[in-house]
C-alpha cells in the first residue's frame, strides 16, 4: 500500500497539511500520515499529528484521491468514514497526482 500511495504522490509543492489515512481490508488495517510541504507529498507509516483522518479500503482511498468519487459519496455508500476535521480531510486529493491526470477520450471514427 506504502507503494502505491508513493506513486501516485506529488512531487511538486503541496499545502502544507498533515491528513491520516487508514487503509483497510477486511479485519485488517495499516495506518499512515499523509503530509504536504513546499516539496511535494511524503507518506509515512503511522498515524502522527493528523488532525482529520481518512479510513476506506485502498480502491475507495483511490476513487477519493482520483476524484472519480467524491468523499460525500463515498461515506454515504458506507466506504469511507471520517474522525477529526472533514475540510481537511477533503484536501486529500491535493496531495496526489491521480486528481490531475486527465482521463484521454477515444478518437471519434
């Protein structure tokens, strides 16, 4: 999971925020700090100083930072639950390269 929420971080500046994530699945769970600076994103295990967290298996956690679900849908559908500051948990996809990649439409015949 540290991997793949690697890849997809920002390398460029960010805001400066510290969000929790949560990742589940099944019975199972790996927390890990998410945090913004002036030179991009850096994800560490553990849960340190997060004033919002994010917990959602690693599909959901993906929708929510690739924007192809919004955080609302995604506690609504029961996916995805929030503990501390939902606006800053809302600035999750900010941190991540997977919002800002555009989706290339097939060529018309």
């Amino acid at each position: 999971m540290l991997l793949g929420l690697d890849a997809i971080a920002k390398r460029s500046p960010v805001p400066e925020i510290r969000v929790g994530l949560v990742v589940t699945h099944g019975k199972k769970s790996a927390g890990f700090t998410v945090a913004g600076s002036g030179s991009g994103t850096a994800i560490q295990r553990g849960l340190t100083d997060c004033k919002g967290t994010l917990e959602a298996p690693f599909d959901a956690v993906l929708q929510i930072v690739g924007m192809s679900v919004s955080l609302q849908d995604a506690i609504e559908a029961k996916r995805a639950s929030v503990s501390g500051a939902m606006a800053l948990v809302r600035k999750l996809p900010l941190l991540f390269d997977l919002a800002d990649r555009r989706r290339i439409a097939p060529a018309a015949n």
